[in-house]
C-alpha cells in the first residue's frame, strides 16, 4: 500500500478475469508501467505512474485470493483495526463481499458493498 495514513486511499485494485490485457490497456491509455507480482502460479501487476518510484494500484487476476471480486476499481481504506471497522461498517447496513483476510505477517482486509451498493475495502498494516 503505497499511503499508510488512516483513512485516506492507500491503494486501488482492479480484479479482472484476464489481467495481461487490462494491465496493458491502462499501460497505453494512463501511461503507467507494470511490475508482476507472483501469486504462486500466475502473475498480478503494480502499477506505478510516470515520475514516481511507487506503484499506486494494482490489476489483478480474479482468482485466489481475489476470487468473487467483483471487476471494478476499488479504493482501499486504511483503518487501525480492520476488524472494529468492519464491524462497525456490518452493523450499519453493509456487506462482506470477501470476509477480513489477513495480508503479510500482521496486516488484514475485506471488501465490504456499503449500504448504498457501492464497493471498497478496507485494510489494516
């Protein structure tokens, strides 16, 4: 996550069934560069803008960890405690599209649909 503050958008991520060309397509039209990132057996990318050292996003294959994402940009979040905002978030109406996780050795996230319909995520350092 390229900004750790809290609350503010620390990163994006488009999940999409084909990755290699959607990676592309933002290559041409936005002008970023792409660095794979191994999940195992496949690739994902992050994706840095012109002028700066760290990725900003990333496009991601919809399967693993990101199976049942839906394909959209969605905005991460970031919360001190994953868990208390996801809780909070549950009980005021929204959804768990993919229940917390944990990422690396003490981070966690989710994506939640709020009350509204509208998706993003939040994650934890």
């Amino acid at each position: 996550m390229a900004d750790q503050k809290l609350g503010v958008i620390g990163w994006l991520d488009l999940t999409v069934p084909d990755a290699e060309n959607i990676r592309e397509f933002y290559e041409k039209v936005v002008g970023w560069t792409s660095a794979p990132l191994s999940m195992g057996d496949y690739n994902d990318y992050v994706m840095t803008p012109p002028g700066v050292e760290d990725g900003v996003a990333g496009v991601c294959h919809a399967r693993g960890g990101n199976a049942g994402v839906p394909p959209m940009w969605i905005p991460y979040f970031t919360v001190a405690d994953a868990e208390k905002s996801a809780a909070e978030a549950e009980s005021r109406g929204a959804e768990f599209i993919k229940p917390i996780s944990p990422y690396g050795p003490t981070g966690k996230w989710c994506v939640i649909r709020d009350p509204a319909g509208a998706t993003f995520a939040l994650f934890q350092h």
